[in-house]
C-alpha cells in the first residue's frame, strides 16, 4: 500500500503549470523536520480543485502517494521520487487535517480494533 501523509513548511511559492493534455499541475516544496535537520520533499499536485491559497512559510498537511519517475536530460537518464498528492490542505485548519488523517486511514482499510487511534 503506499499512503503519504506529509506534514511540513512551503520553502518556496507553488508553481503552476499547464500540460498539453489540459490537465494542470501544481508543483510544491515541503520541508519538513528531520531528527538530523530538514528535508525537502517535491510534491506534485495535479488538478487542485482551486486556486492555491498558500506561499513560502505557510505550513500544510499533504496526503498522497509516493512515486519515482524517470527522465532523460542531457543524454543521462535521471529519476526523482516525489510525492503525488490527492489532498493538500492548511496545517492550522484542524477540521480538515482530521478529515485528511481519517481519509488515509479508510485507505489502509479493515483495522484489528484498536490497531488505530485517534489523534
């Protein structure tokens, strides 16, 4: 199963871009706290349902899917792992962390009785 909940700061503006297929992809940058320091995690977030709201420092919750994709630039051929998100939403906005948390736990499906808890 690949489930992702990211928690973390926008490092940078998100980047809005149009693919030739009509869809739109919204690019983000998370960082989030390491016992070592920071990470930076790329997210891709494809048709938001609108506008987004947020820029540099605004913290959001992320839930989405994990994915490594493979390119070729100059001759070589690369690859980045990113975070392709389904939902992203404010940090602060408790409600809605709590309905991203239990969307992702409905995900994992039927759980042993108090194999989850609240949180």
């Amino acid at each position: 199963m690949n489930i992702v909940i990211l928690r973390g700061v926008l490092s940078s503006a998100p980047v809005l871009r149009s693919l030739a297929s009509g869809s739109v992809v919204v690019s983000l940058e998370v960082t989030t706290p390491l016992d070592t320091g920071t990470a930076s995690v790329p997210v891709a977030w494809f048709d938001p349902p609108s506008e987004v709201p947020w820029g540099p420092g605004d913290e959001v919750c992320v839930l989405g899917t994990v994915r490594r994709r493979f390119f070729r630039s100059g001759g070589v051929t690369q690859s980045r792992t990113e975070v392709v998100a389904t939902q992203v939403v404010a940090a602060g906005n408790r409600r809605q962390v709590q309905r991203l948390l239990q969307r992702a736990v409905s995900r994992l499906g039927p759980q042993p009785e108090g194999a989850l808890r609240s949180v």
